[in-house]
C-alpha cells in the first residue's frame, strides 16, 4: 500500500525567510455574545520549525486556530503572517490548512484527485482551468503521502488514515510555506502518523512553518520544536518542547490524568 | 383503436403550438433546476430553496400591478429574502432554520394579502402552481433568458461553487471571498426559482431544486456525473410531466413534480450502490462470510464478538 519509494522524492523547494513566519501578538478574541473567547494569546513561530499547540477541548486551542486562520476577528492584538495579515498571505496562497476529519462530509462525490487539485485552485485562473503544471503539483504530492494508487476513490471509501494522507495532499500541492493542521492524528494509523511526521520534517528542513493542533503529547514531544500549552482561554506556557514539556506544565493544562506523558 | 389512430392520438399534443412552448419551457426549467439541485442538496440549503421561492409572491404581485415583467419584482423579492435572512441571523441569537422560517412565512403572507387585496388580475392559483400551458410568448422570452444566464454562470465557476460547498475553510484559505459566493450561490438560487415560476408554480419549485439532485447523488460518486443525471432526469420528467398532463387534463407541474418524486423513489430502492436493495445485499454478504469464516475456525467463535 504505502511503497519505500515515497520517500526518494525531490526535496521541497526552499521556503524565503526573513523575520517571523507567523506572530501573533496580544490577541483578545469574543464571541458573539461578548464573552471572551481568548484573552491576551501571543506566539512567535520562526521560518523552519514546527509548533505543537496543545489543549483540552474548549480551552481556547480552535479559537486560536480560527483566528490565524482569518476566521474571527480579534478584538484587540495582532495576527501576522509573513509579515502581512493573514488575510493577505491567504490571498498569496501562502497559508494551507489540513481539516479535522470531523470537518469533511466523506459523503460528498468528489475524489481523492479532485480533493488535491482544490490545493492548486489558488495557482489557476478563475475557470480553474489546471495547467500542466498543476497537474504534476498534484500527482507528486500524491506520490509524497503515498496515495497515487487510490486517487480515483472517492473519499468515503478511504480509510481514516488515508482520508488524512489526501487532505494532506491537498496542502501540499498549494505549496505555501505556512500549514496548520488541526488534530492530525486523530483516527490515523501507525503508517500515516509516520508519513505525516516525515513530510512536515521535511517541510521544515525546507523553511517551512507548521502549526499543529494535537491531543498526541508522544508525537509533540519527538518532533515539535516550540509548544504552545493552552488553557483558560489563553496561551499559558510557550517556548521550545523541552522546557514548556514539563510534568508541572502538563499538569496545569490537563491535571493528573496526562502529567505521566512528559515523564 | 388501430396501431395509425393510436400514433395520432399520441403525437396530438404537439400539433398545438402551446403544447410545444409548453414542452420546450418544461424541460429548459428542468435542466436549470437541476443543475442548481446539486448543489442546493449538497449545501443543505433545501429549506433556503423552498423559502426564497414562497418570499417571491409579494414582488410577483407588484411586478404585476405596475406593468414590470413578473421575473424583476421575484428576483427583487427573492434577493429581499435572502438578505434579511443573512442580516437577522448574524445579528441575533435565533437559530437559521428559524430565521428562515420566520422571514418567508412573513413575506409570503404579505403576498396573499395583497392578491385578496389589490388585484383581480392576477391569478392566485397560476402563481402557485404554475401555468406553463398558459404561458405568453414574454413569457417564454424572460425564461430563456433569465434561464440561459444563470445556467452559464453556474457552470462556468461550478468549481468554485463546488469548493465553496464542500469546505469552506479551504475556500477561504487560498483567498476565495466565502461571503460573495454565499450570496452567489443564493442569487442564482433566487434567479433559478424565478425561471421555474412558470412551470411549476411558487410551492413547487423546492421539488425542482432539490429532487434531481437527490436521485443522482444516489446514483453516483462522482459530481460531474451527478450534475449529468440530475439534469437528463429532470429535464425527462419536464417533458414527459408536461405530455401527461395534457391527457390527465391536470395540473402541469404537479405531474412534473410526481414524476420527479417517483424517479427519486426507483433510485432509492434500485440504485446500483447506495440503494436500499445493494445495501441489504451487502449486508447479507458480509453476514454470510462472517459466518462462513465462523466455519472455518470452530475455536474462536466464540471470541468474535471482539472483532
């Protein structure tokens, strides 16, 4: 199913770094009602490195998510990403998102080749019409996650693992140099938690930036090189892993349960 | 009755020029309708469908009263509509479908009283149900026209109506303007009902924007095939709905609409995959090998229920 081949792929092309790859600084986010949502979050994230947020449901982690993703609008603080506003570097097609897999209708009839071309709409014209180079885009990234034999299913027959290797597919051909990835683990197997550790390391070997969003304390610890530990709706600890991946941290964020991780 | 006379009965209808409008109108609604339908299902929006077309009665009234062609007043009420449902929602703690209801209800009533009020002119039951028999050569003209445009648009950037309906998040994430194709979506939604007026009437028309739709995402994997199927089925039950009626002597866009439900039905129990006989095939299948495989290994069967 997945072949050694995989690997032996040209590397990425190398990301342009100067300055910060993404910032967020002092952001108050509300809801609707006016209640706050996150309150005083900043992170500093440097081109080539992989930041690993981390949080129990509701503490404000997918609140963070869809504020640098340009989704809700902070009240007062900053997002910059590339040194413009998110919204900008969106429209660069510098930002590339691999969804939870909660977030997809699987049901829906489109294929895994569809869903990878969709990374490669912002690259074509308003007809999105793919040029030749589109297509190869797409047919490498396949090749990268290992999924080329399946690209004609359509996403439904796939399994949880695969469903996870197309999407990140999709970001790949969009080739921007910033990725978030909301809960990539979640219902993945062995093989596909090791193709997407290897091909974010490889993104970051390359300049790239990547944000994870993650309950798998195992994966942050062997390969994030920053956490960002969040709770009561704001960024409690940041820094790299092995200082802000302390008992005592984990503790604070998830109480006992978890604090067994870290040792 | 010989084999000649039986022909002659059967081609009758169209030796009547409104029977071949009639018949041409029919089946150029169901093509756009069900073009439309794909997406409409796939967004969920079949609630929004059947709420932009009751909201047009009002504008259809006044377009009427002050000699405007009937499709500017339901466009204009249909866009009221979808606007006022955007703004409400997003500024109050009452949910969508609420919204929803609340804003056509009202509009739609708005409409009756105008028509018990205001106008003899205007038949209530032909704006209803349709009157594609009856239908004028503006008429038609409007149809065409409207239809051509919207059903141009559509597919000229159904990708990224597509996207936009499959995951937003992405949309937005290369740039796209979620919010303009929101309301992209809803304006050839309102301008699609206002092409099927005619046809099948205000009630209707939610059975045109949702039913093809439906039968071809039971018939298929793949959109570009769905929006194939849903369109030769609906423009098949236009054609054939509008010829039946002319013998039943009834309501021209009910038999279109039955005809449409009865398809969606047959997809439903026949569908080669996702149809309700292939399912419980599949069921059956997978019983039977379990058991089989029980056969095979008389040891762990009693273990199985680990699997």
């Amino acid at each position: 199913m997945l072949n050694a081949h995989t690997s032996a792929r040209a590397p990425f092309p190398q990301a342009h770094s100067s300055g910060p790859s993404l910032k967020v600084e002092r952001v108050n986010v509300a809801y609707s009602e006016g209640k706050l949502a996150l309150r005083d979050a900043s992170l500093t994230l440097e081109h080539g490195s992989i930041c690993g947020l981390i949080g129990l449901n509701g503490s404000g982690k997918s609140t963070l998510f869809k504020t640098i993703m340009g989704f809700l609008n902070p009240l007062s603080g900053t997002v910059t990403v590339l040194g413009r506003s998110s919204r900008e570097a969106q429209k660069a097609g510098q930002v590339s998102y691999v969804p939870q897999s909660e977030e997809v209708d699987w049901n829906f009839p489109v294929s895994v080749w569809d869903v990878v071309l969709m990374g490669r709409y912002g690259h074509m014209n308003r007809l999105r019409i793919p040029k030749k180079q589109d297509l190869e885009i797409a047919r490498d990234s396949l090749e990268r996650v290992g999924m080329t034999a399946f690209k004609d299913r359509q996403i439904g027959e796939l399994s949880g693992g695969q469903r996870k290797r197309a999407f990140l597919a999709r970001a790949l051909a969009q080739q921007g140099q910033v990725m978030l990835l909301d809960e990539p683990f979640g219902g993945v197997d062995a093989t596909t938690e090791e193709v997407i550790i290897r091909l974010l390391t490889e993104l970051k070997n390359a300049g790239h930036t990547v944000l994870i969003s993650t309950h798998d304390l195992d994966s942050v610890r062997s390969f994030c090189d920053t956490v960002a530990l969040i709770a009561g709706r704001t960024v409690l600890e940041y820094g790299p892993t092995e200082q802000v991946f302390t008992p005592d941290n984990l503790m604070r964020v998830f109480g006992g349960a978890a604090s067994h991780a870290a040792s | 009755m010989d084999i000649a006379q039986f022909f002659q009965q059967a081609i009758a209808p169209f030796t009547y020029g409104f029977m071949v409008k009639a018949t041409l109108v029919s089946a150029l609604t169901g093509a756009i309708c069900a073009v439309l339908s794909c997406y409409v299902i796939l967004k969920g929006w079949s609630l929004m469908g059947d709420a932009v077309s009751h909201s047009v009665l009002p504008g259809v009234v006044i377009a009427y009263l002050v000699g405007l062609p009937f499709t500017v007043g339901a466009f204009a009420f249909g866009l009221l509509s979808v606007v006022s449902i955007g703004y409400i929602k997003s500024r109050s703690r009452v949910k969508e479908d609420t919204v929803i209801g609340v804003v056509f209800t009202t509009l739609f009533a708005l409409g009756l009283v105008m028509i018990s009020k205001v106008s003899s002119e205007v038949h209530l039951s032909h704006i209803l149900f349709g009157d594609v028999l009856g239908i004028s050569d503006g008429d038609v003209l409007q149809t065409v026209i409207v239809g051509t445009l919207t059903l141009t648009g559509v597919l000229m950037f159904r990708k990224d109506l597509l996207l936009f309906c499959f995951d937003p998040t992405h949309a937005r994430s290369i740039g796209l303007n979620t919010t303009f194709l929101y309301y992209a979506l809803l304006t050839v939604l309102a301008l699609t009902i206002v092409t099927a007026l005619q046809t099948v009437g205000i009630i209707l028309v939610v059975a045109m924007l949702v039913t093809p739709g439906a039968t071809a995402y039971l018939l298929t994997d793949k959109f570009s095939k769905m929006l194939v199927i849903a369109a030769a089925s609906s423009v098949f039950c236009g054609v054939v709905g509008t010829y039946i009626s002319y013998f039943l002597d009834g309501a021209t866009g009910g038999c279109i609409v039955v005809l449409q439900g009865i398809l969606f039905m047959l997809a439903f129990f026949f569908a080669p995959k996702h149809g309700m006989l292939a399912k419980s095939r599949e069921r059956r299948k997978s019983q039977l090998e379990d058991v089989l495989e029980r056969g095979n290994l008389p040891s762990s069967a009693g273990g199985m229920g680990n699997d």
